[in-house]
C-alpha cells in the first residue's frame, strides 16, 4: 500500500481548526472570546477594551506583520496559544486592499486609488492571495484560528424578487467564498428573542452557514464553547 494512503478508524479530528463566526456589530462575539482559555485576541477594531485575556490590539498591516514575526519566534520557545482569533477579518482585508494601492502607486506613474481599477481583476486576485497566505500563516502559529466578522443581511436579489440574496459574512464575492470555503465551520452568531447569544451552524435559503465537525453540523446552539470544541 502507498504511504500516501492512510486507513482509519476513527475521524482525525472532531472540532474545527478553522473557525468563522460572523454576526451584527456588538451582539456580543467579542466578550465570547474573552471566555475561552489560552486565546490571543488580534484586536483591530478596539473592540476588546472591555474584556480581559490576552489581547493584541492591532491597528495597521505592518503591526499584524510584526506580531506574526513574535509569535514564530515565541513557537520556536515553545510558548503557543491554544486559540487564536482575528476580530475582525474585514478590518485586515480592508488593510491589505489599502496596501495594494500604496504598493502600486508606489512602483508605477500611472495611479489608483481603488485595489479594483487594477486591469483585468488583478487587484481582487491579489488581495484574495495575500488574505489566504495571512490566514496560513495564523494556522500555523495555533491548532486553532478563530476568523471574526461582520454580517452582511439578507435581502432581495431583485425588486418583487422571491430569490434571497442569503445572509453572509459581509466581504466581496469570490473572496467571500474563498475564505468560507477554507474554513472548517462558519456559525453565525445572534441573539434570540430571549436575548439570549445563539450560534446557527445550519444553512438555508436566507443564511450561509455550516461545519464539518459532526455534532455542529446542522445545529443552532447556545453559544458555548463547550458545545463547540468537545
């Protein structure tokens, strides 16, 4: 038999390595992650002034780059966070967009002032590649990496339409897709009418949601992390 084929008895892992919650703005994701053990929040939004834990507040690329660099050198230690969450991810793709144009403009007399006026998609296929290489690098600093973000709502695709432009993680298309496509689960996270925080793993016409992980799969839960890394 090959080595390259491995026979198992068991699934090789139960909870998600990559993770995605995406939610409304103040519903309470962050205050969620002040509760889990051993987590590095990456805060770039000041979102995390009013929790405890173990916070980098993150205001440019440069600094996300520099916190990078510490953290491999803090792994070759041996000195590693369990969790590791990005609150949020729009806010760095919104630095990376910014980059591309700094980067051009910087490098050729003709400028932009919009990542997307670079020719034929250019600009979009180079953020979705420096977003993807940022997200590894994350990976391989953690055996797990929290991705959070804001929601983009459910709505119409056409005036009088019954087709449901569904709710989702509020980023450009194929970036969008991109991301949840490398994510293990995505959970969106809300409040129900008790006021109580839930998580929905369960997709539908009006939503985008999912895991891999069995006992997610499907599900629409309290939010707690408990029911989410058994």
């Amino acid at each position: 038999m090959s080595s390259l084929i491995q026979v198992r008895e068991a699934p090789k892992s139960e909870n998600p390595g990559l993770l995605l919650l995406y939610g409304a703005k103040k519903a309470g994701k962050t205050t969620k992650l002040g509760e889990l053990d051993n987590c590095l929040i990456i805060d770039t939004e000041n979102g995390a002034n009013f929790i405890s834990g173990h916070i980098a507040s993150i205001n440019s690329l440069a600094e996300t780059r520099e916190l990078c660099n510490y953290l491999f050198e803090q792994k070759q230690k041996g000195k590693t966070y369990d969790y590791i969450a990005i609150d949020t991810l729009n806010k760095v793709v919104e630095w990376i967009e910014e980059s591309i144009v700094i980067e051009h403009n910087n490098s050729n007399s003709a400028k932009i002032e919009y990542f997307g006026d670079l020719a034929f998609g250019k600009g979009h296929g180079m953020v979705r590649n420096k977003v993807d290489k940022l997200i590894e690098t994350f990976i391989a600093l953690s055996n797990v990496v929290i991705l959070v973000g804001h929601n983009k709502l459910a709505s119409a695709l056409t005036e009088n339409s019954t087709l449901v432009d569904p709710a989702s993680l509020d980023l450009t298309g194929k970036l969008k897709n991109m991301i949840m496509a490398k994510c293990d689960s995505i959970g969106f996270v809300f409040r129900n009418d008790d006021n109580e925080l839930q998580i929905s793993f369960q997709a539908n016409n009006a939503l985008e949601a999912g895991s891999r992980s069995p006992h997610l799969k499907g599900q629409v839960i309290p939010f707690d992390w408990s029911n989410i890394f058994i």
